[in-house]
C-alpha cells in the first residue's frame, strides 16, 4: 500500500484549505482598501507649503501650510480645521495630502504628551469621607511640577461644598509620589480651600515662583462670571 505524504495531506485537508481562503481573502480586502484609501488622499495638491488644488469644501485653495499654529488651526477642535490638518500634513514630503502622515505626527505628538507615564493604573482621588448626595466630582484638569514629576496636582469639579457657605464646588487632589497616591486637600472645616468658588478647574504650576495656582469661576466676579485666580503654596510641597 503506498504511504501518503504529510505535506500533501495537509494541504488537502479541509481545515487548511478554509483558513487558506480566510487569509487570501482579507489579503485581497486590504488591498482593496489600501488602493481606496489612496485614492481618497490625492484630490489634495500641495506646492511650496501652498495648498493648489482642493476637492475637499473644507480645505480651501490657497491655504498656506507654515501658517496653522500662527492662526491656532492645531489648537481647533472642527471639521475644517481637522481637513486643513490633514491635507497639510505631508507638506514638504509627497506634494500631496497623506492621512498616514497625519496619523504618524498625532502618533508623535501623543508620545511626547504620554511619556514618561506618572502612576500605575487607575487611582482614587477621594481619600477623604463622602456625605450623600454630594459625592460628584467631575472635569478633571492635571498638571505635573515639571522641576519634580512626583508632584502632581489634579483638580476638579466637587460638589462636597454645594451646600457651604459660600459656595465651594472646587476641588483638588495632590500627589508627591508621582500618582501612585493621592490626598484630597481638605481644610479643617471638612470643605476644600477654594472657598466662593464654582468649579471649571485650571491649575498650573508657576515656575519662577515655584507656586501652583489654581483658576476658578469664582463668585465675586459675579455668578457665573470671569475666572478668578487663587494662589496656593500649599497645593503641592516644595
């Protein structure tokens, strides 16, 4: 009786033949995508940092490319400003728009902004006892002491204060072991130091000073009104 070899069982054996189609045809699918994507990027031209050609309404002719973060097209959160991002990202390279240029600088610029990493996993910034119904804290805003990266200071809406007098619905959490920890500043009066406040937080770190400050709406600017800026050595030790 004549033996059958291995290989050619195998590549007539049905499980093979199945996941062989599968590959070939997501192969084929990418492909197809690939030459579509293309095709979606060239109606874009770009000469001389000069955009000459545009099928795209949003990205209007004539735009000149070194002009985006003079007129804060890079810090706008709409389409156009999104479109005008895109075509422009190939600029100086191919002549024409590239959305895999775009992505790889957004890669870049998300790399520069997530390294070094402060902390591991998720932490909790309420160390401190909570009183039902206002246990909500919401609109984070973090800030690392760039001259000690173990100094971190996140604020936030809090509602702990709704009910104090004045208003207090302002918060902030410090850590000096770069986010491992956390504690909820907390005066001796159980609310937080950001008295006549109403939250939308913005906190710095003020290096020639060496002083975090924090930026409220605050109520003596009227209810709802401009922002007011509080100083606090304390946010964060020195």
């Amino acid at each position: 009786m004549k033996k059958k070899s291995a290989s050619k069982s195998a590549f007539f054996n049905l499980r093979v033949l199945i996941g062989l189609c599968i590959a070939l045809a997501g192969i084929s699918l990418a492909l197809v995508g690939l030459d579509a994507f293309a095709a979606n990027s060239a109606p874009v031209k770009i000469r001389n940092h000069i955009i000459t050609a545009s099928n795209d309404p949003l990205v209007p002719v004539g735009f000149d490319c070194t002009k985006i973060e003079e007129l804060g097209i890079d810090k706008q959160e709409n389409f156009r400003a999104g479109a005008i991002m895109m075509a422009c990202a190939a600029d100086g390279a191919s002549g024409s728009s590239s959305v895999g240029g775009f992505f790889q600088r957004v890669a870049q610029g998300v790399k520069q902004i997530l390294v070094p990493l402060y902390g591991a996993g998720d932490v909790n910034l309420i160390n401190h006892p909570e009183s039902s119904p206002n246990i909500t804290q919401s609109e984070t805003f973090t800030t690392v002491n760039p001259d000690n990266p173990q100094q971190i200071v996140v604020a936030y809406n809090d509602s702990r204060g709704r009910n104090a007098s004045p208003i207090n619905i302002s918060g902030a959490s410090v850590s000096t072991d770069g986010g491992a920890t956390f504690d909820r500043l907390t005066m001796a009066n159980g609310q937080s130091p950001f008295a006549g406040t109403e939250g939308d937080p913005v906190v710095l770190y003020h290096k020639p000073s060496q002083t975090w400050v924090t930026v409220w709406l605050d109520t003596a600017c009227g209810a709802s009104g401009p922002r007011g800026l509080q100083i606090h050595h304390s946010l964060g030790p020195e």
